[in-house]
C-alpha cells in the first residue's frame, strides 16, 4: 500500500494516549481500545448498522464519551494490490463521518487479512472455552482489536 494511503505511526502521526479503532463494515462495525503508552488492544464490542446503512451513533457517542480517545483508527479494506475498493470507499466516508461528528483525529491502517487472524483468534478462544459460538460477532470486535495492534506495533 502507498505510504499515502495509510495514517500509521511510521507516517509521522502519533497521537499519545488512549484510541479506539474501528472495523467498519455494512451490517456490524467492530470496535477496540487501546492505549500507546502499553502498545496493546482489547477487543471492546460490536456496534450495529441499520439497514438503511447507519450506524448507530449513539452507542459511538456513548464509547466516545466513556473512553475519551486521544484519535481513532478505521481498518481501511483495500484490494490484494492496495488499490480502492467499494468497502475502503465506504470506510473512508464513515471515517469523515466519525472526524465531522466528534471532532477527533481519524487515521487509517490498512486492514487486509485481519478477518483472517480474527477468525484464527475466534476458533482458539472457542478452542479454549472463553467465547460460545453465539459470541461470533465478537469476531469483528477482535478484528478492530488486530487492526489497532497493527497500528500501534508500526511506532518508531
């Protein structure tokens, strides 16, 4: 991917303290938090999409105010050769969206095979007895989770 493309820590953006990244997608949106003083992530929750495509704002509200980051990150789904697709399109617009609404820093790291370790970390704590099969939706929260690690692990 292009380093224009992307809004990781290497870029020269570093906000410091706590962030929530955001797995954008057209029925759930996975939500994480973590912190660049530690470098880690936890998968937070999952927050639904209406069906005329909105996501519920006010569960956004409701973690923006409770955890008060210092800037937010969306996964941006671009194609196998870093190219736009119709999803990193639309990631793109509910990140200007999230920046208009809550006046907070939104950076992008690219999101390709997130779904992949997700699905790998779901099956392991499913393996492990910690998540039921109903959880499965938590999947997008852990992918939000891996997005965030990925961009606080690429800080100088």
């Amino acid at each position: 991917m292009p380093e224009d493309e992307c809004d990781s820590p290497a870029a020269g953006v570093m906000p410091s303290g706590t962030l929530i990244a955001f797995d954008f997608g057209h029925r759930r949106i996975g939500v994480a938090v973590g912190q660049t003083l530690t470098g880690t992530a936890n998968a937070l929750q999952v927050v639904a999409v209406a069906g005329a495509g909105a996501p519920d704002w006010q569960a956004i509200s409701v973690i923006i105010k409770d955890w008060k980051p210092a800037a937010l990150v969306v996964g941006l789904p671009l194609g196998v050769d870093g190219e736009e697709t119709e999803m990193s399109r639309a990631a793109r617009q509910f990140a200007r969206q999230l920046e208009s609404r809550y006046q907070l820093q939104v950076l992008f790291e690219d999101e390709r095979l997130t779904s992949f370790s997700a699905e790998q970390r779901f099956v392991a704590a499913r393996a492990r007895g910690s998540l039921r099969r109903k959880d499965a939706a938590l999947k997008d929260a852990m992918a939000a989770q891996i997005i965030l690690e990925i961009w606080l692990g690429s800080a100088p």
